[in-house]
C-alpha cells in the first residue's frame, strides 16, 4: 500500500474485537521514480493507523502477528498498567509469528502519544512498525483543524529504494545510530496540506525515527507550544527559536497561518548539509478570517502531574558511557567484567552505570509512591534520548525548580542533568535509550516499583 499522505483516524472503541495486523506491505516513501519499498506495517500503512480515544476511556486492540519474526506493541507515554506495556522479555513474551495479544488498558492522560513495536525494536521500528496514538481532552482547544505529523528518517538503498542492510551495522550502533538519507512526515517524502490564511491549527509533531534529532522552525507560522511528550505546560509558550525534538519526544503546537493567499507555509527542518528544508509543508488558499486572533488558552492539566518531596527524593546516579570515542574500558556484561574490545566484538559497545544490557535485577529496587531524583551523566561523545517506561518525570534545575513533565529527555556530553519522579506505577519498567541501536547495543536497565 502506498504511504499515506495524511492519517485517517480510526476510532478505537467498536464492537467485536478490533486488531492491528503487523504484516509487511509495500509504500512508496522515495518519490515516484523509484520503487515502491518494502516495509513493516500495522494494517498495512505508513505509519500505522491513527488511533483517537477519550481521556479516561480505554484503548483495546489485538495485535495480528502477521510478520515473519516475532513482536509486541509498546504504548509510548502511557501511564499504564505493567502487563500492557509491551517490552518483549520483562513485561510479556514477544508474539510468536501467526500468534496473536490482547491490549487493554485505560488511558487517565490526554495529549499525543505513539505506539510502535518493542521486539528488536531498533529493526522493527526501522522498517515502519510504529503509529500515533491520540488521547482527546474533554474540552479541546479552539483550533480549526487538528494535525498529526509523524516525522521520520529512512535508510534506503538508492539503487533499489529498499532498506539499507545490515540494520545492527556496527558504526551506526556505536556512534549517532541509524540515520536516515530519506526524511519525510506520515509516510512519505513531500508532505503537504492546504490551509487558508489566518486558519488556526493544532500541530501534533512525533518523532518516530531511530535516532535522528529533529531541529525545526515555523516559516509563515506564529506558533505555541502547549504540551511535551502529551503533558499539557501551565502556559503556552510563544515559538521564538528552533524546536528540538529527539526521538521519541512529541511537540504539541497551535499555530496561525500568517503567509498570505498563493504563499506557502511551512515547517522547517535543519539537515545534515547545514541547510533549511521543508519537513511539512501548508500551500495557503483563501483565508479563514481577516484578522489574526489572540493567543491561545493553556490546555486542562493532566492528573498527577506534581512532584512532591523533591528535598527529601530518594538519589540515584546513573552513568551513561561507551561508544564510539568514548572512555570506558570495559564493563559488566552476561554477569561477568569484559573488556570494551570484547564488548564490541558482541555487538554491544554501550553500559549504563557499568552494566550492559538488561539484567534479573533492577537498576533499582522503588517503593510504591516514594519521590526520586536520578542524575543522569553522560560520559559518551554523543546525544542520547532517555525514556522511562511507565511514569513521567521533571527535569530538577540548579536551583531546584522542576521543568516540564515529559517521559524522554535528551542528555548531552559532559552536561548532567536530574530528572525527578514519582514511583506511583507498580511493575517492571524500562529505562533507556531511544537512539535505538543504542538500547540494543547496551544502553538498557529497569527499575522495580513494589
């Protein structure tokens, strides 16, 4: 099937059991000179289908493996319950080929979210095993139209518009990860929509790419941002800079149109030769209203969004180390000390606090509503995009103030950051990185809460 230049949205709730059928389809991503290229597809579209359901209601799905490998679905951002949460290994086994796994669960957050396969992810994902997920708030803002745009990278073979192979090559595990040549929105290369002049629209930005970081920028936009990763802000924020979205991370954006009838309006995107292109672009046509209209209002806050107890938070210190160019020499793996050299012969060339990959016993050991601050150093030469599974946190300043609530957050070299959380959701939850050939490489841990 071609990839879909928009997202219809499929509702989530009907009668009979409804499914998500993983198969492999075709969608033509390049553009129409090349072939069609052979992807991996929930339902058979790039991405897969845009699921919208109502704050406190409940997501049920049946995941069809229809893939030659195995899989699970992860439901990114979701504070939900343990077994629904699809880490392939800790929370469930992964669905053989022709198996089948019931998701249900109910969802207490409104905002944007995503949902994407968690069995061999950084393949999986790749090949376009991902989709959006939308959680609708029961007093939506005043917008003219509602848009999701999933933004992502492709590594395709220019000879032939298929997927570069191997997907586990050592210099991308070991350095940035697995860019893409090929950069696009909802599945294809040259995203647009028509708008009118003055037109108010609610922009849904998900970066669903294994390890590229987006920076963007509004041209013939004025723009605010309203919620991270699904968490509504106190206050929208005017857009004064660029927006940097890593993997995984979600922007929520109301913009007005302010390029004129006949221009086009856009959203931009840094590339890798230093030039600004458009990731989405808005043709104008007509105008909506002759005049701009004030600012927007704030979004309802989500339940349980504080923080409390920050002074009296349980400390943790994480270590994020390895790579390419970095300054470990070895460390914990398959229960014994190993060389970094016999580390990357294995294919693993990342450690968190000096243990690779995911273990029988957790990073740490939380009782159930106890406050947390962890320290995150990163010791690597690169960028990574830290995700915790199952609860949100809040960056801690200097000073002790708390940022925005969010569920992944972007960690540079030589700059620690705190992140703060509270251990309200019981179960076995992942804590890695998002750079997806970095978590398979070794940059995976979990924490118990009790």
């Amino acid at each position: 099937m071609a990839g879909t230049a928009g997202l219809a949205a499929l509702p989530v709730r009907a009668t009979g059991p409804q499914t998500l059928t993983a198969r492999v389809a075709k969608a033509q991503i390049a553009p129409p000179k090349y072939a069609p290229t052979e992807v991996w597809t929930y339902d058979g579209t790039l991405p897969g289908p845009l699921l919208r359901v109502a704050q406190g209601g409940r997501v049920t799905r049946r995941l069809v493996n229809e893939l030659p490998v195995p899989t699970s679905i992860h439901w990114h951002g979701f504070r939900i319950d343990n077994a629904m949460d699809g880490v392939a290994g800790l929370t469930q086994e992964a669905v053989p080929p022709g198996g089948a796994f019931d998701y249900d669960f109910a969802v207490p957050d409104a905002g944007t979210y995503w949902y994407h396969a968690h069995t061999n992810s950084f393949v999986q994902v790749a090949r376009g095993l991902s989709g959006a997920l939308i959680v609708e708030e029961a007093e939506a803002p005043e917008v003219d139209r509602d848009e999701v745009l999933v933004l992502d990278d492709w590594l395709l073979n220019p000879e032939d518009a298929q997927f570069m192979q191997p997907f586990g090559h050592p210099m991308s595990l070991s350095h940035g990860g697995r860019l893409g040549n090929l950069l696009g929105t909802n599945g294809t290369f040259d995203f647009a929509r028509e708008v009118r002049a003055n037109e108010r629209l609610r922009l849904r930005l998900i970066n669903a790419s294994n390890a590229r970081i987006f920076v963007l920028r509004l041209a013939g936009l004025d723009g605010w941002t309203v919620a991270l990763d699904g968490m509504p802000l106190p206050a929208p924020e005017p857009v004064e800079a660029e927006l940097i979205l890593a993997p995984a991370q979600r922007i929520d954006l109301i913009v007005d149109v302010t390029a004129e009838d006949g221009e086009t309006a856009a959203l931009v995107r840094f590339d890798d030769d230093d030039q600004w292109r458009p990731q989405a672009r808005f043709p104008v046509a007509g105008k909506a209203s002759a005049t701009q209209r004030d600012g927007p209002a704030a979004l309802p806050p989500n339940p349980n969004m504080a923080v409390p107890g920050i002074d009296s938070a349980r400390r943790l210190d994480m270590a994020i180390q390895g790579g390419a160019m970095g300054r470990m020499s070895g460390a914990m793996m398959n229960g014994r000390s190993m060389g970094f050299r016999e580390m990357a012969g294995q294919g693993q060339f990342w450690a968190l606090s000096g243990q690779v990959g995911i273990t029988d016993t957790p990073f740490a050991s939380l009782e159930r509503g106890e406050t947390v601050r962890m320290k995150l150093t990163n010791d690597t030469a690169f960028a990574h995009a830290m995700h915790l599974h199952g609860m949100h946190f809040r960056q801690v300043a200097d000073d002790g103030t708390l940022g925005p609530m969010r569920d992944t957050i972007l960690s540079y070299p030589d700059e620690p950051l705190e992140i703060a959380f509270v251990a309200d959701n019981p179960g076995k939850w992942l804590f890695h990185c998002h750079m997806l050939g970095h978590a398979a490489s070794g940059m995976t841990a979990w924490i118990n809460v009790s």
